[in-house]
C-alpha cells in the first residue's frame, strides 16, 4: 500500500486502455484514496469521480462492466495483475501494487475494460444449452434426478459465464474456432439432466465437428481459474469419452 506525504494511505493501478475497438492500446496509471476492505471496482469508481491520472493530466474515465458485485454474472471479468477474475471479488488488500487491469482480450475489446463475450453465448447455442420443455406443460413434473447426480450436476451448473476459462485457455484466439472449457462442462451437464438428455446427439455432433472438442490442448488452465471451482477438465474428460463413443456408434450404423 503507497503512503503519501500525509500518511494517507492510497492505491496504485496501471490500467491498459483501448478507446474504441480499432485503436492503439495505451497505459494510464492512477493513484486513489483507500479505504478498508475496498476491491477494484471500488478503485475505477474512484477514477469515474475523479479521472485525474498520475501526471496530474484529466483523462476520459475508465470503461468498465460491472452488475450484480457478487461474483454471479460475470460482467466485470478482467486480467487482474495476469490473471483473469472477477473485480467484483479482487480485494485490493490481497494484492500486489501497482495493481494491473488488463481487459480479457481472448474477446474483442469494445473500449478499456470493456469486452464482447458474444463468442460464449453462440457457443451455449450451439450445444443447445438448455433443458427443451416447451409444450410439455400439461405433461405433469418430468422424470427425476437421482440425488448422486443432483449433487455433482449442481457443481457444473455453478458456470456464470464470466470467461475466466476461456481467457486462460491457450486454444481459445481469433485463429481458431474452439468453443472453450465451458461450453464442453455445459454440454455435459444437460447431456446428464432426464429431460436435456433429448438433445444429446445434437450436442455430440456440434462437439465432434469444426470447434469441438478435438480442439481442446489439455493445458488445463481453464480449472485452475475457474471461480467457482467447478471441474472442468473433469467434463472435459467426460465429453471426449461421450463424442468418442458417439463417433464409434454412428461409424458402426452405417
């Protein structure tokens, strides 16, 4: 924590800017108030009030996403200090200063911290990321999960689709087209659901085709990121093994 010359105690950051999604990339550097217990998103609404940089230059305040500070939408996912998380969460106390904001550039970069995640919301649709139950109403309560299968399909079911996973993941850049850890552990846990199970070739096909599950490097980085600890090379595991046995079984109906 940097102290200045009267004792107040202040938080040093060096953010990464972008001011539109065609421009050169620059690096302002701040110095704000602290207060006890404070977290990143605490530290750009102190930039908003007060855009002043660390030359004494007033600048444009930074862009940023945030919404529910809980760390359940994952709005406000950045790489903070090289790692990708959730500023909602990263408490400045439990970091290293100069703090360092980055945007998760896996997704193209809208303007400072501000990304288009729209790449992980098409990968959900095309894995059919859903449980299909429109005109069943009147077909009484579905068929049941057994409680052993609630209980780890309740872990995978944990995913906010904040992009951690997918910034992390070195086969996840704009020269591939893999769909990223997530959407492999989404496919898996509405593949296991009763009723999700009736599109679950649909799901193993989009696996085995052009994005799929073939692309994925078993870097591992995805797990180790995630902030919900969900078990993602563990559905990882589970989905190569499931489109496998799908390849083998249409090869063999031909």
């Amino acid at each position: 924590m940097a102290e200045s010359s009267t004792a107040t105690k202040t938080v040093q950051l060096i953010i990464e800017r972008q001011d539109n999604p065609n421009s050169p990339t620059y690096k302002d550097e701040f110095e704000v108030p602290y207060s006890p217990g404070m977290n990143v998103i605490a530290c750009l609404m102190e930039i908003q009030r007060n855009p002043v940089n660390k030359k004494g230059e007033t600048v444009a305040p930074v862009t940023w996403e945030m919404n529910c500070l809980e760390e359940i939408c994952g709005a406000c996912t950045m790489v903070i200090n090289g790692k990708p998380r959730q500023a909602c969460t990263a408490l400045v106390d439990t970091l290293e200063q100069p703090i360092r904001l980055k945007p998760a550039r896996t997704f193209p970069v809208v303007r400072d911290l501000v990304v288009d995640r729209s790449r992980m919301f098409d990968a959900l649709k095309k894995i059919k990321a859903w449980i299909p139950i429109d005109g069943t109403y009147d077909l009484g309560p579905g068929p049941r999960m057994p409680e052993k299968d609630r209980q780890w399909a309740y872990e995978l079911s944990r995913c906010f689709t904040c992009g951690a996973c997918v910034e992390a993941c070195p086969n996840v850049n704009d020269r591939t087209s893999f769909i990223g850890p997530f959407a492999l552990s989404q496919a898996r846990l509405f593949n296991a659901h009763p009723t999700g199970a009736m599109h679950k070739e649909e799901r193993l096909e989009a696996l085995a085709g052009e994005g799929g599950i073939h692309e994925c490097g078993n870097a591992q980085n995805c797990v180790q990121v995630c902030p919900k600890g969900i078990p993602l090379t563990t559905s990882i595991a589970a989905m190569n093994r499931q489109v496998t046995y799908h390849a083998i079984g249409s090869w063999l109906k031909k």
